[in-house]
C-alpha cells in the first residue's frame, strides 16, 4: 500500500508544472532578441531554434530568456503576421544603427544587446552563449506577481545594483502559439511560435516600481509570461533581467 501511495504521490509531482527559477544577486542572465517573421521562409528554422535553446538551458538551471519580436515589413508581401509591430521593426532599427548594420534582415538575434548573428546560426549561438551565461549579471532585477484583470496588469519590480544611464524593458509575452498561415512563403504551413512579443514598454530604470501594462484583446494570460530586462542606453549592453509566469 506504501508502494503505491508513494508512486501516486511521484506521477502528481510529475504532473505539476515547473515553477520559474527564483533570481539570485548577479546571476549570469542572457536575453535573446529574436527579430522574426511569419511570412519570412527562412524563419521557422530560427524558431525553432530560440525554442530549443530555452528548453535546454532551463534544464540546466541558466537564467536564459528569449523574446520573439515579429517586424512587420514582410506584412505587404502575401501575409500579415498576426503578431507583427512596428514598434519592434524601430527596435530592430535602432540595433542596425548600433552595429553599423547595411540594412534589416531576418531573422536575426541579438544576444545581450551586444552580439547579432543569423538567427538560425546553431554554430555560431553555440560559440556565445557558454561564455555568456558565465558573466555575473552587474543588476539584478526581481519580478513580483502580477496583479492581472481581462485587459491590464500591474507589474512591481526592485533592482539592484548601478542603475545609471539604464532603462527597464518590459515584455508581455505569449509563451507558445500556433498559427496556420494562409499565404505567402510560409503559406500552407503551421507554425509554432515560443515567447512572442504582444506589449512591450522602456521606461527608466529605478530601484524599485510599479508599471501598468494594457493587453491585448486576443491575449491569452493562460499561456503569458512577463519578461524584464535591463539595458544600457549608451551601449546597447542588457545587464540583468527576470521573469515571471502569469498563469
């Protein structure tokens, strides 16, 4: 009878989901920025990959956090991405301009606000990701829960550490979607997105806050995450971030 009372009580512990990884002062952080698209055939690769690394590095105990900013210059050539910003497009721009970029592409990420590669680049993530997740974080940044109703949140956050010339990005973020794309190079295809951006804000950074971020109608806080980073106006560098489920 023991037996089976402890193999119940293991499948339950099974069962529950893994709660997010609590931060710690300094702890090495990586934030990926992936610039993507819905109607770019060269993007579910890189998806996929953001996707993948997640998951591993999660295993791991890494604090690794991704974000999946959809541009919207591909929307005039067979499908709008339901997903897509102009916002994030600017944001993508203002990295071009930093890194002396020639011009947009996707998909690209940014890692720590510091490096871009093409985003589909095993090799490459491969070569700077370890060394990035050994870098102590110079801010820490710790998330509250959110106080959440149908159409906004609010967010407490508390940083620590040298906060000047910095801002505090904030990301509302769907952690998994499904979209079957009707058009375009992608069209006929279902394709799955992890962490995509749907409200995301820059505001200054300050030890400690309150932010109230409006969602969208189609959100589905089931499946929502917030994630909050903090990067330097200057240099581009991201120098702490957390996360937080909503569910």
């Amino acid at each position: 009878m023991n037996l089976i009372l402890n193999v119940v009580g293991w499948l339950t512990l099974l069962a529950q989901p893994t709660p997010p990884i609590p931060a710690r002062p300094h702890e090495p952080v990586v934030v990926l920025e992936l610039f993507t698209s819905q109607g770019c055939s060269s993007c579910p690769p890189a998806d996929r990959l953001l996707a993948e690394t997640l998951r591993m590095t999660r295993q791991k105990g890494q604090r690794v956090y991704g974000l999946s900013f959809h541009v919207d210059y591909w929307d005039h050539l067979g499908w709008r991405d339901p997903f897509s910003q102009h916002l994030f497009t600017e944001r993508q721009r203002q990295y071009s301009r930093q890194f002396a970029s020639s011009g947009l592409y996707t998909p690209q990420v940014v890692l720590n606000g510091q490096q871009e590669f093409v985003g589909s680049n095993r090799n490459q993530l491969n070569r700077l990701l370890p060394e990035a997740t050994r870098n102590p974080a110079p801010v820490t940044v710790w998330l509250d829960a959110p106080v959440a109703s149908a159409q906004q949140l609010t967010l407490p956050y508390t940083l620590d550490g040298d906060l000047t010339d910095l801002v505090l990005n904030i990301a509302v973020v769907s952690t998994t979607t499904s979209t079957t794309v009707q058009r375009g190079e992608n069209g006929g295809r279902t394709l799955t997105n992890d962490n995509v951006v749907r409200v995301f804000q820059t505001v200054a950074a300050t030890k400690t806050g309150q932010l109230t971020l409006h969602l969208p109608a189609s959100y589905n806080q089931a499946t929502g995450a917030v994630i909050a980073y903090v990067q330097s106006r200057r240099t581009g560098a991201i120098v702490g971030a957390d996360a937080v489920e909503l569910h």
